[in-house]
C-alpha cells in the first residue's frame, strides 16, 4: 500500500512537471452570448500562447450552472479540464436541493474579473427612469415580467433583492441562455431584466434598450447618465457578477501555479484589458488563494440573500 501511494505520489509529480501536454478544455456553465462566455473566449488565445497548448472553450448550459460544475468537479484533477465559475455556481450551493458536489472544495486558479448588472426596459415599456418603474410596478402588481439567466443566476437574484426591499411583484421568467432572453427583452415578450452590462452595453449603446440603473457602487463611465441603485434610494444596493477560473478538488499545486500564471499575465495583456475595461469589467487577476478566500466570501452572501428571498431549487 505505502509503495502504492508512493508511486501516485511520483505520478502526479511526473504529470505536474509535463503539464501541458495536450489541449485544456476550460468548461462555461451557460450558452454563448453571455459575460460567462465571453470572457474565457477573449482569453483563451493568449493563455493558449504562454502554455504552448490549445485552450478550448466549451459551454455546457443548462441545470442551473449544476451540470457543467458537476462535470468538472469529477474530472480527472490534472489540470486538463478547467471550469469558468460563475456567481450562478455560487447561488445553486445554497439554493439547490439535492446538489451533487461541494461548491466549496473546488481549487481555486483565479477570479479573472468583476461586473456590475444592469437593469434594462424594453422601449416600449412605460417607465422612462426606475422610480417611474418601481411606482408603474406598485400600481400593477404582476403585471411586469423580468428575465433570468436560471433560477440560480445573479439576475434572478439580485431581481429578488429588489422585490424584498421594494415590496414590488413581478412574474419571472427563466431561460437557458442571454441571447434567448434578449430576443424576447427586444421583441417586449418580457418587459426588464437584470443582466451583465457587458452583455447589455451594445444594445444600449445603440438605442435598442433602455438603462434604468445600475448595480455597481458608483456610476459607470459608459453609461455616466444612468444611477446606481444606491442613489435612487436602495442604500447599499450592490450587485456585482464575478468569472473566474476553478480546476477539480485535489489538482496539484504546481500545476494550479502554472494555470494561475499564464491567466493573470493575460489578462495584464494590454489589449485584452482595455477590452475588458471598455466592456465594463473590473479586472481581478488574483493569486489562488485570494481567489479561494473570494469564493467563500461568496458563497456566505449569496447564501444569505437566497434564505432571504426564498429561492430554492428542487
């Protein structure tokens, strides 16, 4: 048995030293169109160049984020099979039933970057600014139906959020990608949504949505004329997404150090980070424990506001 475990010991050791060696697959947990997706796709490249091996991006939608983070918490803990976490991921460990793996053991690589929602309205919509929506809601209670990304997505709750401090009522409406969800925001079969303003920025910029806040802590450079929703009138109101990188429980150190490298010197890359910044995200880039200690920080207060709002998912 000792030399058994010597010898798996000096395996790992051997594979650690190789890696790479072929293609990484880094997995995203939702369709394409999406922050979630986005992000490792404009990264993939450049990590590809500093390991010498092809970073392929594969989404795995559905299941509430469940199904992609199930599949790669029972991967092989080579480095080889990388999942791109989401707050999505976050939520489903405290609202999620029956979930078949610890949120918690994940290993850390790094939490890539930060971004705030945005809360958009179809044009037709009546209300021009939010406290107009907030009364127009008051006044038709149900009448009002929002998109979500799942019933374990920031949008859903964050939506949540505002319905508790609010005590407006709206239908919800789930689906398993953005690009669905944006076709009917545009098209009125819903009348708002909370989403990533990456995802929401082109069709604000170009007339086609309209802002009625936004969820980070100060006014962003992109939209200068749009609130926060602290200022109008929710007093710490604070809602931010945040995409990182997570290898399977038990992936060697040395090759988590190497993965972390070759991430956070991509995402330092110039012209990757403008694109980022331009895009609204707020570039992490951290070490794997700072990003472990992320995690958890995260899981405690998505949790709370899950108990808050009652979300559960059976």
């Amino acid at each position: 048995m000792l030399l058994a475990c010597v010898a798996i010991a000096s395996a790992s050791t051997v594979s650690a030293k190789g890696f790479p060696d072929r293609p990484i697959t880094v997995v995203v947990p939702v369709g394409p169109g999406s922050a979630a997706d986005l992000v490792p796709r404009l990264l993939a490249e450049k990590v590809g160049a500093l390991l010498g091996q092809q970073i392929i991006v594969l989404n795995k939608p559905g299941g509430s984020t469940m199904i992609a983070n199930e599949y790669v918490y029972r991967a092989p803990p080579d480095g080889y099979t990388l999942l791109c976490t989401t707050t999505g991921m976050v939520i489903a460990a405290s609202a999620a039933k029956n979930i078949a793996y610890d949120t918690s053991k994940f290993t850390s690589i790094t939490i890539l970057v930060r971004s705030p929602l945005a809360l958009a309205a179809n044009l037709n919509f009546p209300p021009r600014n939010f406290a107009d929506f907030i009364e127009y809601a008051k006044e038709n209670p149900n009448k009002v139906s929002f998109g979500s990304l799942g019933f374990t997505s920031s949008h859903l709750l964050t939506a949540e959020k505002l319905k508790l401090e609010t005590g407006i009522q709206m239908v919800h409406i789930p689906y398993n990608g953005a690009s669905a969800a944006h076709v009917d925001l545009l098209s009125g079969q819903i009348q708002i949504m909370f989403d990533n303003l990456a995802s929401l920025l082109p069709m604000f910029q170009g007339g086609k949505l309209r802002p009625l806040a936004v969820t980070s802590p100060k006014r962003v450079p992109e939209l200068p004329d749009v609130p926060t929703l602290a200022e109008s009138g929710l007093k710490d109101f604070e809602s931010l997404a945040m995409f990182g990188i997570a290898a399977p429980p038990g992936t060697p150190k040395d090759v988590v150090a190497k993965l972390n490298a070759a991430f956070v010197e991509a995402l330092a890359t110039p012209e990757i980070r403008q694109r980022l910044i331009d895009n609204s995200f707020e570039v992490i880039g951290n070490s794997p424990e700072a990003a472990d200690a992320y995690l958890q920080k995260e899981l405690a207060r998505w949790g709370a506001i899950v108990r808050a709002a009652n979300v559960r998912l059976d």
